[in-house]
C-alpha cells in the first residue's frame, strides 16, 4: 500500500493532522492535580516513547 505515492501521501498527512491535534489537545488542556508531587520520566525513556508512538526516525 505504501508504495503508491498517492497513498503514501494520503497517510503522512493523516499522521501530521493526528499530531498536530495531540500537541493542541496536550497544550489546552488543564493539569491534573498540581498539589500532588509526581517525579518526570528520565529523558531516554521519554525519547524512546516518543519513537515508539511517533515510528519516524528520520
């Protein structure tokens, strides 16, 4: 299927709209609860989650 260009093209910009509203959505929304202390992910974990839900590694 990804090797018809049309197609292909069709996909990628699926894929950027889908981000595009996952970072609008994360960046409207309100936090949880700020009172409660909660400890960040380490960076590599992160990075990895990023590159496993994103599957472009340039």
């Amino acid at each position: 299927m990804l090797t018809i260009p049309i197609l292909q093209t069709i996909f990628y910009a699926i894929r950027l709209l889908f981000l595009i509203y996952m970072g609008w959505s994360i960046w409207n929304s309100n936090p949880a609860n700020l009172s409660q202390k909660e400890t960040a992910m380490p960076p590599k974990k992160q990075i990895l989650l990023a590159m496993s839900v994103s599957r472009s590694y340039f």
